[in-house]
C-alpha cells in the first residue's frame, strides 16, 4: 500500500496537457489553491505569473516520470489526435507511465474524460453508473483507461478522480463541434452544419464550468476514489434550440442543413477529424442527456445557463473570426 500526501493549498499541482481546451481554464483555476503550478505541454505558456513551465513531448513515456516528480495532485487534460491509430497506440502507453510515476511518487491522480466507455442504452441519461459497454472502437480505448485507473485504485495503488465531462462547449477551444460546425458557419453568413437528427435532446457542458469543477474535485479529499460527472444544464434542449441560441446572439435566423453519415468522408478531406465521426454517430441519432447531479448534490454548484455560455462563448469567436 502506497502512503498518500493529504490533499493541501500551495504544494505542487501539475496539469499534462496544460495548454488545451480544458488545461488552460484549469490552471487559472488552480492558481486559488496553490502558488505551486507545473503546466506540462510541448511548449507550455504561462497562464499565471507563478507557474512552472515544463516542455515535453509526453510520448516520451520514459521522460514523464521526472515531469510528475514532486506533484501532489497530477491533472491529465490532455487530447491526443481525434483518431483510433492514434489513441490505440498512445493513450495506453502514455496513461501507463503517468500511473507509475502517480504511485512511485504519492501523487494523486485526476483524469478528465468523456462518455464514450458509456452503453449506447444510457446516452438519453448518463449517470455515473451507467454500464460501460462502448459500441465503438474509440469508446473501447476510454473504456480500457477508465479501467486501467479503476483497478489501481481498487487495489489500494492510487488515489485517482475520474471526472468526466459531455459534448463541450464555451470560450478558447477549437474542439467543440458546436463551436466549430454551427457558430463559426454562422458567423460568416452561412448555414450551421448538424449531424444526426436536429431534433433529439443533446446537453452541452460549459468548459468554464468543467475547469472550476476539475480544480475543485482535486483539492477535496473525499472526492477521490469516484467517478464524478462535471456541472452541466439540465435544460433538455435539442442541438435545434442550440442554434437558435446562437443565431439568436448574432442577431440572424437559424439557418441550419443536416449533413448524411455518408458526406463526413468527403469533409473529412478538409476536416480530418470528420473521417472519425461516423462511428460516434449514435450519440447524436438519440437523446443525450448527461446527468450531473451528484455533483450538484455534493457541492451545491449547478451549471451556466445555456443562453449565458452561448453568449460568452460568441463574444469570445467575434473576437477571433477572420
């Protein structure tokens, strides 16, 4: 049995993946409980005046080691590329070495994730104890990581959080696909592209939301050893009424065209994750409901309203689109 470091402010957290949709509003978030920061990336930038840059290749598995040295609480927000060849052959290896070095080095562990592991029967309403029966070859990858970190920690190895998080969407990332398929097309005039059916519930969590969450589940001892959905609406809007957020923000009708499975390969010539979609299709042919309620439970903390983080999520694309 590894001996653990109580959970304290101002002693050494670490975020792999530190520059990333998820990593970046993290670590403004850490900076209210340490001074201590290590932001691990190929090429890490300050996101408050005191953290410690640490540039790394993380498929160097062998140089991870010294990167968690030292770490009370070690963060992984890291998204490796959107295909199956990529995360078959490095999330396995990679998540490995950063559990070695969790244990060698008494670090707890807090790994962000997604649902894919999640049974198709329990998209219309995820919870954190829906099966995990995947019915695509990327969801058996998470599946393998949820339990590689699940089996450490029931053989008393680690302490580790999973918190896991829906669809995203919000300011600073590139990888929403509401951002990048319906509010930029939007934004230049033309139509919000959507894939599945329009008209099926599909909940969206706040990036925002998701960080300040992560940074607090971190730092509470007793929210370790779970797995923990993070704060997202429980408003049942359909991927239709997102739109029509949108469009409503940018003052424009809600114009939208329905995109076939069969058009992804040829988008994906301009859009490479696009060739990666199909099989993660049925999450947007049914309802996605995505249950954060022992959360709320827990902490008393609810997500953004959809109308506010659609609002903060355009003011921020205003300021980027060409």
């Amino acid at each position: 049995m590894i001996s653990f470091k109580p959970v304290n402010q101002n002693v050494m957290q670490t975020i792999i993946g530190s520059g990333g949709t998820i990593g970046l509003p993290l670590a403004k978030e850490l900076n209210k409980y340490t001074n201590q920061l290590k932001l691990v990336s190929r090429h890490p930038q300050k996101v408050n005046e005191s953290d410690d840059l640490y540039p790394l290749d993380v498929q160097q598995f062998n140089k991870i080691d010294r990167a968690i040295s030292g770490s009370e609480v070690v963060y992984i927000t890291i998204g490796f590329d959107y295909s199956f060849k990529v995360w078959q052959k490095v999330w396995p290896p990679f998540l490995k070495a950063v559990i070695d070095a969790c244990k060698l080095h008494g670090s707890r562990l807090v790994f962000f994730d997604n649902v894919y592991m999640y049974a198709k029967s329990a998209i219309p309403h995820m919870t954190e104890a829906a099966p995990l029966d995947p019915p695509s070859k990327k969801g058996m990858i998470r599946k393998q990581l949820h339990e590689m970190i699940t089996n450490e920690v029931m053989q008393g190895n680690l302490q580790a959080i999973i918190a896991r998080s829906a669809d995203f969407y919000g300011p600073d990332t590139s990888k929403s696909m509401l951002a990048e398929t319906a509010a930029k097309n939007l934004l230049k005039g033309k139509k919000a592209m959507v894939f599945g059916n329009p008209d099926k519930i599909h909940t969206y969590t706040f990036t925002p939301d998701a960080a300040r969450a992560t940074a607090l589940l971190g730092n509470t001892a007793d929210a370790y050893n779970q797995v923990w959905h993070l704060p997202t609406t429980k408003e049942p809007l359909t991927n239709r009424q997102w739109i029509e957020l949108i469009a409503n923000e940018l003052q424009v009708a809600p114009r939208l065209q329905k995109i076939p499975t069969g058009m992804l390969s040829i988008l994906g010539l301009f859009t490479p994750e696009l060739k990666e979609f199909p099989e993660m299709m049925y999450q947007n042919e049914i309802d996605y409901v995505f249950d954060s309620s022992k959360f709320e439970n827990k902490f008393g903390i609810y997500a953004t309203t959809p109308r506010e983080g659609i609002k903060i999520m355009m003011d921020y694309l205003k300021t980027i689109q060409p």
